[in-house]
C-alpha cells in the first residue's frame, strides 16, 4: 500500500497549478511511496489539458474529468474514492506542499497510528494559532485547542475517514472545510501535531481568487453555520467539552454579523433578516453552559443578543474599540550567544478613560467597570463568573521573508491586581525567551528580518500588538552577536514600526578574491605608460582602496 495520496481538487486553477504542481511531485518521500490525485471539476480554461500533460509525464500523478459540480466537495469525496495510500492529504490548487512535509507528517501518523496529523501552516493567509505553540505526538479535541483550526488541509487515516462516514457537502457550500471538521475531531481517538516543520503554505492569491471574504449570500451562510453548529451537537455528548467547542463557533463564527448587522437601520429588510437570524440562532443553537462559561465582555454581547438590544450591542462594540494594549518591558537581557530573556506585563487601556477594570461587589466578586457598562441597562450587575477565564498572553516572532509564525518560550499568566477604590484589573505577566539557536523547530534563525508580537486575552477582548514597550526608556541597548557556530550574526534592535522588537540574522559577506596570477604585472605596466600626474593619481587610489579591504593596510 502506497503511503501517501495527496488529493487536488482543480477548477480553472490557470497559472496557479504549474506552481502547486512542482511542490508536490518534490517531495522528499519516494517517488514510489505516494501518489497524486487531480480530480478535475470541468475546467474550462485549459487546466484539464495541463493535468493530461502532468500524468502523461510523471507515473505517481492520476487523473480524474468529471462535470462541474460548482465547489470543492464533491472532487474531494471523489479523489478519496480513489485514492489507495495509507493517509490523505488535502491541498487546494493553488497552494503548496514544502519538500519534506508528506515524508515528516507520515513519519508522525505512522509511530502514533493517527487518524489526523494537523501540520504546521505558512504563508500570507495564516498567523499564528495556539494549536501550534509545540509537537504533540498524541492528543484529541479533549485536551488540546484543536477547535481552533477548521481547515481540512491536514493528513487523515483514510481507514478513519470510512470507518467515521466523512464526506464533505457537495455542490456550493461555502465553509465545507468547518462542517467536515466538526464531525472529524471528535470522532478521532488520535490527534498529532507537527509543529516544528511548517508543512503547508498557504498564500494569497493576486487575484483574490482563494479569499473566503469575496462577496456571497450572508443569510445562506448562516443557515449553513445553524447545519454546521448541529453537526458538532450531533459529535458530542451535552456537558463541558460540548459547550467549550460550541463557544468557538458561537465567538467566531456568528458573533462576526452582529456588529456589522445589527437592527438600528429598520428599513434595510437585509440587514434585519441577518440580524434577526442570527440571534435566533444564538437562542436556539447552543446550550445555556455556552455563553456562561464565556469571559466577561464575550458574555455582556450574548446576553444583549439573547435580550434583542441591538443599541447597546452596537455601543459595547464602539466602547471595546477603544481598548488597546499597555505593554510594559520589565526586564531584558540578551546573552553571549544572541538568547533574549524577558519580562513582560500587558494591560487593557480604553483611550482617554482608563484600564479596562472590574469592580468589586459586596459578596466579594466583581462585575465590569461602570465606566465601561455607564448607560447599558443591566450590564451593570451582571457578574463576572471568572476574572482570569480565557486570560492569556503569548509572545511571537514572525519571520518576515518566509511567512512563519514562531512561539517564544514563555510563562505569561493571568491574574487581578487591584487597583484601589474598589476597582481591579486583569494583568497578563511572566517570562518570555527568544533563542534565536532553536526558535526555527529547534534549528537556528535563517537570515532575514524577524518582527517579535505579544498576543493577549483578557476579559474576551483580544488585541495582538508589536511588541513596542509603552516607555521608550525601556527599549534597552542590544547588540549583534555571533549565532552560534553557523557562521551568522543576529542583531536585536527597536528599529521595527514604532519601534518595535525585530531580530536581524545575516551573513557574512564573502571575503574579496585575491587577483589572478599576472595580473600585478599587467597593472604595472600599463602604469609606466601613463603620464607621471596620472600615474600618481592612480597609485594613490589604488592605495585608497587597499585600505578599504579586509586584512589590508
């Protein structure tokens, strides 16, 4: 049995194919170990021809024509029809697969017998994700946030996918990638994930062709969301775990209509149908553990929702606007071999009022600030269930030239600090490491400029700013110092936007080559023929430039 088939679906891919193509038939697993399954969606620009071509000249390539069927489920469900490797990998036309990824994704599934291997993404279209913080040979959806990535573009056990009966929706159905997922994770006993290695790259395309924002029908979407949001009800049991990955969708997936959609404009009949579903579905879908287990504001929004008060919706969203990030460099130092330690402290500011705050109740909890519930009926006393639910922080190094998102080693937590008259405030704080020897998945810095974030959760707002300290005399002196033994220097410095953390990795320039036998003489004889002012003249800028070179003098 082969190890390995990658399924493609293609429709019209017109250039993007010729440069999905190679990445794949380049792989580092053997030619003899995988193959490649093109299922052609009735192509009408010449792609079927191009896939013709491919398989005419390489063996492992196989094709499939069929009539289009208007999105990519149906070439899915056909390629894993035909395909005969162990596992399945998913890759969309115009995206690309690194050299080693099938060989380094099978290697994980192979020793784990997983039914999914989720591999580390790169790219224009991706940022950083928690999912991939580390390797983890061995988890499932119970104790690991794999909720937090719904792409299909991963590796499964193709005996997983019979066995469990997953198919993606056929014909167009936008967000078939969330349906197929939220029936896969639960079911899969085996989770790996490849973290160190990115596996997957995925970019946007010039003509925004791959972009999941170009224009559609938003109430389909949202009844696709409601079948999607049954499906995942369908694969757990009612308790905790169900209602923390309910919370996902709930906070990503429909939350996102009701600031640009609320009712304050009665005469749009759109608008009103998008928000009058969507809080249907808040009342109706999901369970009440949902929105009590949410942090402080994410819950002040749902219970507006669930109360029809779309005003004060429309007023929480303008006042969350205005909370930005305080961050605070305690410490910093960089060692001998380029290693940065840090400690940093994050805090929630609303411009021009103050720190995002709690106030304390008499029972000794705490509800929110009034200076953020003043004039929203209500919001005032409800209480804040957990202070720190969801508080996080986490520091990372983006590689600019290749598109990877990198996590720093660190030990940021959450905790409540008061800040007098009753009132307190959510403050994310501890360590952070940067070694510039092993950030890569264990392998030292590749040159380039590297960029160093500070992604923090309190309260259920999120903001991820550079990692520019608040206090400029905080922005402490770094150097260049020697990487390691690769023969590389990395300079730490605030030159970034705003003065932002940046790493520079460079290498050494290459040492001039020593002039060719003869020349010396050819040189001086073409100086005794000249003039005696020029040849003077030339002496002197010849010495000039003997100056200017490495071991000269």
């Amino acid at each position: 049995m082969l190890k390995v088939s990658v399924v493609v679906p293609v429709y019209n891919a017109g250039p993007y194919l010729e440069r999905c193509a190679p990445s794949l038939l380049g792989q580092s697993l053997g030619e003899d170990e995988y193959e490649i399954v093109y299922v052609d969606d009735g192509s009408t620009d010449g792609s079927a021809e191009v896939l013709d071509r491919l398989a005419a000249e390489h063996p492992r390539i196989r094709v499939h024509h069929q009539e289009n069927s208007g999105w990519p489920g149906k070439p899915r469900n056909v390629g894993v029809a035909m395909a005969r490797g162990e596992y399945i990998q998913f890759v969309d036309q115009d995206d690309r697969l690194t050299p080693e990824a099938l060989e380094r994704l099978y290697a994980m599934g192979s020793r784990n017998g997983s039914d999914i291997v989720l591999g580390k993404m790169a790219g224009s279209m991706v940022g950083p994700s928690p999912v991939f913080r580390r390797n983890r040979e061995r988890c499932t959806v119970e104790d690991a946030p794999l909720i937090e990535t719904l792409t299909a573009h991963r590796l499964f056990r193709r005996a997983f996918l019979e066995e469990a009966g997953l198919r993606f929706p056929e014909g167009y159905w936008r967000m078939e990638d969330l349906l197929f997922m939220v029936r896969a994770y639960p079911r899969a006993k085996v989770v790996s994930i490849l973290a160190d290695y990115p596996c997957y790259i995925w970019d946007r395309r010039d003509d925004g062709g791959n972009n999941s924002r170009a224009a559609f029908d938003r109430l389909d979407n949202l009844r696709r969301l409601r079948m999607i949001i049954e499906a995942l009800a369908d694969a757990t049991e009612p308790g905790e775990l169900q209602d923390r990955l309910m919370r996902r969708l709930y906070r990503v997936e429909l939350m996102r209509y009701v600031p640009a959609y609320s009712a304050s404009a009665p005469e749009d009949e759109e608008r009103r149908a998008i928000y009058e579903t969507t809080r249907s579905m808040a009342l109706e879908c999901f369970p009440p553990g949902v929105t009590e287990g949410m942090p402080a504001v994410q819950r002040l929004r749902a219970t507006l929702l669930a109360e029809d008060r779309h005003e004060a919706l429309d007023e929480v969203a303008r006042r969350v606007s205005e909370v930005r990030p305080r961050i605070e460099l305690l410490a910093a130092e960089q060692d001998a071999a380029g290693r940065l330690s840090m400690n940093v402290r994050a805090t929630f500011q609303r411009t021009g009022v103050g720190p995002l705050a709690l106030a304390g109740t008499e029972d000794g909890g705490y509800v929110l600030d009034p200076a953020f519930t003043e004039g929203i009926e209500g919001a005032g006393d409800l209480p804040v269930l957990d202070p720190t639910s969801y508080a996080n922080g986490e520091v990372f190094v983006h590689d600019l030239r290749r598109n990877v998102w990198w996590h720093a080693e660190d030990t940021l937590l959450p905790q409540v600090e008061s800040l007098g008259d009753g009132l307190s405030q959510v403050v994310v704080e501890g360590g952070a490491v940067i070694d510039p020897l092993t950030l890569a998945g264990g392998e030292p810095l590749e040159p380039g400029t590297y960029e160093v974030w500070f992604g923090v959760q309190v309260l259920g707002v999120g903001r991820r700013p550079r990692l520019t300290p608040a206090d400029a005399a905080q922005r402490v002196a770094l150097g260049s110092v020697p990487l390691g033994t690769t023969g590389r220097t990395v300079r730490a410095d605030w030159s970034g936007r705003g003065g932002q953390l940046r790493l520079i990795v460079t290498k050494p320039k290459p040492a001039p080559k020593p002039p060719p036998t003869g020349l010396r003489r050819i040189y001086r004889g073409a100086l005794r023929r000249l003039p005696p002012r020029q040849r003077k003249a030339v002496r002197r800028y010849a010495a000039a430039v003997r100056r200017r070179l490495p071991g000269q003098s």
